[in-house]
C-alpha cells in the first residue's frame, strides 16, 4: 500500500539567495524546459518548473560510497573560470578547443524588423560599425525564400553586444527601424534523475569527460536528508555552442550516471526572475511502483486537468520501487490541484 503523498513546492521552498552560495541549504526554483528541441532560439518553446510529489515509503535509501576526487578549475583564453575537461581523444580535444574558442555567454544579440529580403552580408556590414561579428544567423521559414524579419547576430565578446544594443535599438536599416536586444540563447541544462548518493565532485568529474565549458554546477541538496541530493542539478556553460554539445553526449541512450539514465533538458539562466514560479505547470512524482506506465500515471492524475506529457525515466536497477515521473499539465491551477494534501492517489489498487 502507498500511503498519501506529501507535497512540496520547489516555488515555496526558495530562499532569496541563489547558487553562487554552495554551503546554504536551499531548495531550488528554477524554471524548466523538458522538450527537446536543438535549437532554442528558432522554437521559442514553452518553459515549465515542477513541482514534487512525494510517495513516502518506509525504508532508508540505499547510499553509494564514491570515494571523492579533487577537481581542479582552470581559466580558459576569455578569461572565464572554466572545470577542467579530461579527455584523452585527439579529436575530443580539438573539438573542445573549438568550441571554447567561440564567444562567450551573453555575445549574441536579437536583431527584429528587418526587411524580408536582407542578406547576411548587409546585416553583417551594418552591425560591424560596433565591432567584429563573428555569426549572422537570419531566420528563415522552411518553405520561404524570404526572412521572418529577425535575427540573431554574434560578437566577439559581451561588451560588443552590449554595446550593440546601445547603438543598434531603433536606427534606422535599410529605411527601417531596427529593434536590438540580449538574445535569449541558453547556456543552462537541468539534469535529472542523478544518483541519490552523489556529491557534486563526483558530478563534476562525470560532466568533466563529457564535454567541454562548465563554468557553474548547482546540486540541489535533500532538505530531509542532508546527506543525499534530490536527484537533479542545473550546470551552466561558457557557451551555448558547449552547453549543446554537451546536452547531446548526455541524450544518448548509452550515457549513464552511474547505472542512471539521466534527463537533460534546457533550463532558464540563473538570474532568471523568481517570481516565474507562479507558472509552474508540472509536478515530479517519486518512490512509484516498478511497473507503472504513462497512461496509468496520466489516468491517475488527469481529473485534475489536461495533462500534455508524461516523463516516466527508465528504473534504476535495485531500486525499482523508486521509479519517478514527471506529469506536465496544461494549467498551472490543475498542478496544484494534483498536490493537494488531502489528495489519495491510487495505483492498482493501492494508495
């Protein structure tokens, strides 16, 4: 029998002061993108957090002993605190200089209202009146010779691109007036389903033969038992261009943590605005049973709403009565329903 599940907010549980604090114990709040789109600026996918729903089930979990390495932090030629990669491939290597050799976090900026039939050499020309440019990406429809009217253009550094928007925002190109501003490219991946066990070096050193570029790695930490993580993390990237490599080396379906199969997604920039949480619309579901599905969980939970998608990750060997879930809904109001305190839920029979 599974007794009544507790619920806890990630939203209610955040304290005001962020990452860059790794000794304070805090929940996170953090927003969420669990699709799976490579590129994040052409779709403009929808955002979500979670909430967590707990199972509790008597019984303490099992902890791995990982014996603890000592990571060391190296600053790369930009000048950003980078942990070391450690690989031994010759083209890994060469790869992982390339893509650190790209502009940094922050380089690209939004260019809107330019005319339909522009071309990158145009775009390109014009914006180097601030400085060196080193991408123009101008979107195009699928079916369309001509643009949407916007783009995305890179510099060589941050301060280019600011500067770009103190220059660029509302001249005039091309007898149109332009609209220039912070690209919204993302260089933060949410990573779940994280041994339980795992101290945030033995994270570091598995994203360390990953990829290249990790500049911030945050474990949220159990509140409930000190000792264990909660099973996910938020890492950030030098770059996109990083992040991405590193979020496809993760997907494959032969990438483990340990003997977990993690979930990677995107997730928003730290000093994304906390006040976000209020359109959390999904819920993480945990110590559920070895052999539930997605329709039974969808069945479950679909009388508080309509339920868009179930992430129901592979289970842990030894440890299937802790399968978790994630139940996205497609109202926030019907996420908060499914963490209602006096809420049963039943599987088969069992609460």
């Amino acid at each position: 029998m599974m007794p009544k599940p507790k619920a806890l907010t990630a939203a209610q549980s955040m304290e005001s002061k962020g990452p860059s604090e790794p000794e304070q114990l805090v929940e996170s709040d953090e927003r969420v993108d669990l699709d799976e789109d490579s590129d994040p600026e052409e779709t403009m996918e929808e955002e979500v957090e979670y909430e967590e729903v707990e199972v509790e089930e008597e019984g303490e979990e099992e902890i791995e002993e990982e014996e603890e390495e000592e990571d060391l932090d190296v600053e790369n030629a930009n000048g950003a605190d980078v942990f070391e990669t450690k690989v031994e491939d010759g083209d890994e290597k060469r790869k992982h200089a390339e893509l650190l050799a790209r502009p940094p976090h922050g380089s690209e900026v939004y260019i809107g209202g330019i005319p339909h039939d522009v071309s990158q050499e145009d775009l390109k020309g014009f914006c180097e009146s601030v400085g060196v440019v080193t991408e123009v990406r101008i979107m195009k429809g699928k079916d369309s010779t001509e643009n949407k009217g916007f783009a995305f253009v890179t510099f060589r550094s941050v301060e280019l691109a600011s500067n770009a928007i103190d220059e660029l925002n509302n001249a005039d190109f091309k007898g149109r007036k332009i609209k220039c501003s912070m690209s919204q490219s993302k260089n933060r991946l949410f990573i779940g389903n994280i041994p339980r066990s795992w101290k945030e070096e033995h994270l570091r050193k598995a994203l360390s033969e990953v990829g290249p570029g990790v500049t911030g790695l945050e474990l949220v930490k159990d509140m409930k038992n000190l000792s264990n993580n909660r099973g996910f993390a938020f890492v950030e990237y030098y770059n996109n261009a990083c992040a991405e490599y590193s979020r496809q080396k993760m997907m494959s379906q032969e990438f483990r943590l340990g003997d977990n199969a993690p979930n990677v997604s995107w997730a928003d920039p730290k000093n994304a605005d906390s006040s976000a949480a209020s359109q959390v619309k999904a819920i993480y579901v945990k110590n559920l049973p070895k052999d539930v599905t997605q329709d039974q969980l969808k069945k479950l939970f679909e009388h508080h709403g309509k339920i868009t998608k179930v992430v129901l990750p592979p289970a842990k060997p030894g440890q299937e009565r802790n399968r978790i879930a994630f139940v996205h809904f497609a109202e926030r109001t019907c996420a908060m329903k499914a963490l209602n305190d006096s809420e049963k839920y039943e599987l088969d029979g069992d609460y």
